[in-house]
C-alpha cells in the first residue's frame, strides 16, 4: 500500500540534509524532538544542572588562588632564611680597630686600665651618649626632669634647662664653658651644645686648623647635669640604647674636656698631638683633654643649678657647693624641663 504520511508538525528535511545524514551515516535529530528532549527535564535536573554551572566557575577561581598563594610563600622562605643568616655573617668578621665608627655611632665610654689615671669623680664609664634615632621626632613637652627620663629618649626633651645651665655656669666660670669658633673643616651635630673647657677649646683649634683639609663631625660635646641625669636613668633601666652611664656631676663632658667625633680614626694622630687622650678600642668615639693646664675638675654646671633653683625658690634653697648631693637630685627631679621662670643671672650670690 502506500506509505505513511509525514508528521504535520516535521518539516521536510532539505536535500542538503539528507545528503549529509547519508555520507555520515548517523541520523541527525530533528528539531522537534530536541524540543521534547527538554520539556522532558524535571525542575530537579534543571535546578542541578544551573547548579553545576555556576559552582564550576568558583571550584576553579578557587583553585587558583590557593596555587598563588603557596608559589607566593614558597618564595618568601628563601628570603627569609637569608636575612636571618646575615647578622651571623657579619658577626664573624673581626672587628678592626682602624676602621672608622659610623658618623651616628654610639659612645661606650668605657675605662682603659692602661690609660693614665685622672682625679676622681670624672671618669666616664659608660655608654652615656645619647640614642640617634634614624628620624628625629619633635621633642615632646614634660612637667619634670624625672617625667623627661621616663617618657623620652632624646636629651633634647630638657633643651630650655640645659641652656639656663650653660647660660648660668658662664656667668660662674667663663673660662669652663668657653664657646667653640666656626672652622671650615668644623661639623657639629644638631643637638651639640659648642662649648669646651678654654685650654681643651685651644688645643681643639690648633688641631683642626693645622689639618684643614681634615674635616671633624662632632657629635657630642658639652652636657649638662640635666642631660646627664637622664642618660644615667637610662643606662639604669636600660632603656634606649644606653648600657652604661656615669652619674650626674661626674662626667667629662660635664666639665667641658670631652667630645665624641665621628672621624676617631683619622683625627687620633692630631688630637693626641694636641693632648687629647682616646678613649681606646671600646668606645672609638670619645676623647678627653688631658693637657696641664686643664680646669680643675670641678662640677660647674652642677653649681650653676643650685644657684637657679635657690633664685626661683627660695622658700626651698638647697647648698651651692657644686656637689651633686641627694638634695640637689631631689630638686633637678622636679626641676621643669623648659627651664625656670628667673633664668640665669650674673650678679654675685649676695646681690640676687
């Protein structure tokens, strides 16, 4: 009989179709039946299916990051391990004591035995210079010398004190705070107060002006007791930086016959010449004028805050010996860090 009648709703295969289905052997499926194919899914395998797709995407950004990750900290171990090793490899190398010191070294200050012996009381012993900080920060503003020590690390925090200091001590003896002259071949540090003892000031100049092709960075120089007491507290508390201090009234940069420079090796020759004594291998730093004609050891700057503190309280004066007593380090406790309200005078000690 006949055949059978074609579907209504198929659509005659064109001849392009049907000669591509023959080469291939493999019946193509119609569009009809792909569109049964897909209102045959349950909701349960449509919501599946969204599913996949969209948790295929986040496996894989996944997956990636973790593997960024490790390879990052893969390379950070290297690193690591390298910085850790470099201070073992730089503390085996010997220390040589003609290399210069770093221009911000610290001063140790320590006693050589070997060296000559000088009167009592002003023998610096100790790592008393103060910290240098590779960024200065403003110096914040204290109620006391005693809140100065615990809440700094910078003498500058008693910078108005110091100055009534010197300012009253050259009232006293001009000739122990004696001003240092600008030379060409003369740095000093921010925070340098220029004053010497007058023979030790001498000697300095002949030194720098007959090496004038030399130069010298002084990074301390005169101290007061102010100043003093706070790196003393803090070689006491061993807090910043400083192991070893002298007490207050018996340093010799107190009396203006010391100084730390940052050129100790080159200088040594020509400051030796001029009587300057080093210090010695421990503290490359520091030299102390040892001349015969140097001022007796006398702790001026400790008088000069005696007779300050006996002027803006005289309901509470204390002895102007010029000994640093537990009277006198009472007061410079409670002393104000800006400095008195009455500021140093010049007038005899029966005329104030």
């Amino acid at each position: 009989m006949g055949e059978d009648a074609p579907d209504g709703d198929a659509e005659p295969a064109s001849s392009e179709d049907a000669l591509r289905q023959a080469e291939s052997g493999v019946a193509e499926p119609s569009r009809s039946e792909l569109d049964r194919a897909s209102r045959d899914w349950s909701p349960l395998q449509r919501t599946l299916l969204v599913g996949v797709a969209f948790l295929a995407p986040c496996v894989v950004i996944a997956l990636s990051l973790y593997f960024i990750v490790k390879a990052g900290a893969e390379r950070q171990v290297p690193l690591a391990i390298a910085s850790a090793s470099a201070p073992a490899a730089d503390a085996a190398q010997p220390a040589d004591a003609g290399l210069e010191p770093p221009r911000d070294a610290v001063s140790l200050e320590q006693p050589n035995q070997a060296e000559v012996a000088v009167p009592s009381g002003f023998e610096d012993e100790g790592s008393d210079e103060e910290p240098s900080p590779a960024k200065r920060a403003a110096p914040k503003h204290f109620a006391t010398v005693q809140e100065a020590a615990a809440g700094s690390c910078s003498t500058e925090s008693v910078a108005g004190l110091s100055l009534q200091i010197i300012e009253q001590a050259r009232c006293i003896k001009p000739n122990d705070f004696a001003a240092l002259p600008k030379r060409r071949n003369l740095q000093m540090a921010a925070h340098v107060y220029p004053y010497l003892e007058v023979a030790a000031r001498d000697h300095l100049l002949r030194a720098l002006d007959t090496h004038a092709n030399q130069t010298m960075t002084i990074n301390s120089c005169l101290r007061t007791v102010a100043q003093q007491y706070l790196v003393s507290r803090w070689a006491v508390s061993k807090t910043c930086g400083v192991q070893l201090a002298t007490q207050p009234g018996e340093s010799n940069h107190e009396i203006g016959s010391a100084l730390d420079i940052a050129e100790a090796a080159t200088w040594r020759p020509a400051l030796e010449a001029q009587e300057f004594r080093w210090l010695g291998a421990s503290d490359r730093v520091h030299f102390d004028y040892k001349g015969g004609n140097a001022a007796p050891h006398t702790a001026t700057d400790v008088l000069a805050f005696q007779r300050l503190w006996n002027r803006n309280h005289k309901e509470d004066a204390i002895t102007e010996s010029g000994h640093y007593d537990a009277a006198t380090e009472q007061r410079l406790k409670k002393a104000p860090p800006g400095g008195f309200a009455l500021g140093a005078s010049c007038a005899k000690a029966g005329a104030r």
